[in-house]
C-alpha cells in the first residue's frame, strides 16, 4: 500500500523559519507537490520536487530524499497569514498522473 | 486564465433534492477531478475523467453521478444524498501526461444536507 506521514500539527512564532515534514513509502515515485490550504479555502500549488534537493521560491523551499522518502517544506520570515494546513502529495508514476495526499500537517503562527 | 471556477458556493438541500455542482476550466487542461473533503481532513478523490472519459471512480456511492460534457466542464449531479455527505467538494485539473503535472483547485462548494 501507499503511505504518506505528517505531522499533524507544528506551532511557531511569527517571524521564525519552521519546517513541516513529510515521509513516503509508495510502490512508485515521479514527483511530489506541496499545497497550501487555509481553511475552508481550495489547496493552492506551493512547490514540487522532482530530483533529489532544495526547490527555492521566495520564503518557501522544499526539499526532497528520494532515498530516503522524505521532503520537508521549510517556511522563512513566518507570518500570521501562514497559519494555515500543508499538504504533501506524492505522484507514484508508473502512468499515473494523479496525486496521493498525505493526512496535512495544520501550522499554527503565533504573534 | 490559471482560474477553475465552481458554482455554486454553497448549498443547502434535503434528503430527498436533486442538485448539481458545476465546476469549469479553460486552461486546456485533460483530467478534471472530483474531491470530497470533510473538517481537518485531506481531500478525498471522488472522480477523475481524462479526456472526457471517467477513468477512476472511487468506490463512490451511486447517488453522486459524474458528468464531464466537454473538456471545459465538469458536472456533479447529486440525488438522495446523506446527512453524512455535508462537506466541502472541489474540482481540481491538471495536464495529463508523464509530467508531474501540479493540480488547479475551485473555490469548491460547501454543501449541507439536512
């Protein structure tokens, strides 16, 4: 079977760097995406990583182990209007193109 | 247009109503998706169509009835539902191909049944 684990919840302090992990065991790999949602919004694309790295973009990077099945989301210079769940979801291949979605990590930005 | 666009917003209806939520795109994009996401949890794949053919349906109970009537738009007809549906449905679409392909999400409808 596929699984995705993240954490459910992580706090920080507004202005801070945090980082929201996110581990895989999945029978196949081609990509993994991380999407930002407030609540009771849509998921917005945040980022993707398809190799091995960090993928900058402004205040939010991603980072990916293929080997060992891991990406994390780190955010910089937090703001209030961080607060929000981050999802990461991972493309299996193999032909498929749709994405399996881990649980969400809920980040909470204190002042 | 990066913009998928879903109507409507919210809706209320009983046990025994029939209703559809609409959902549209115009980026040129071949897979629509149907998803159902309850409070504080991920969203759950309902439907994908690939060009204009349902390709995966998740076990989903038949009285939500998919619809995908050009490669624009996407339907989704509900009938009889449950008090147990109310949640928020979104509509997502993305490229199709070897990509990764990042996926486009609607507003959504937030849907109650009473």
């Amino acid at each position: 079977g596929q699984s995705l684990e993240q954490p459910s919840e992580v706090t920080a302090v507004e202005g801070a760097i945090v980082q929201i992990n996110c581990t895989y065991q999945t029978s196949g790999f081609n990509g993994l995406f991380w999407y930002q949602q407030h609540a009771g919004e849509a998921p917005t694309f945040l980022s993707y990583n398809v190799l091995d790295g960090l993928e900058e973009k402004g205040r939010f990077s991603s980072f990916l182990s293929r080997s060992k099945g891991y990406s994390y989301l780190l955010l910089k210079e937090l703001q209030m209007k961080d607060s929000a769940s981050y999802l990461c979801a991972v493309i299996l291949g193999g032909g498929s193109y749709i994405p399996t979605f881990g649980r969400g990590t809920s980040l909470i930005v204190h002042p | 247009d990066t913009e998928v666009t879903q109507t409507p917003k919210h809706l209320v209806m009983g046990m025994t109503n029939k209703k559809s939520l609409k959902c549209e795109q115009h980026m040129g994009h071949r897979a629509m998706y149907w998803y159902k996401q309850k409070a504080k949890k991920p969203p759950e794949l309902m439907f994908v169509y690939s060009y204009e053919k349902l390709s995966i349906n998740e076990s989903v109970p038949s009285r939500f009835s998919p619809e995908c009537p050009n490669s624009s738009l996407l339907n989704l007809h509900l009938h009889a539902l449950q008090p147990e549906d109310s949640a928020l449905y979104l509509c997502a679409s993305s490229q199709v191909g070897t990509g990764p392909y990042e996926q486009y999400f609607g507003p959504g409808t937030r849907l109650t049944v009473t």
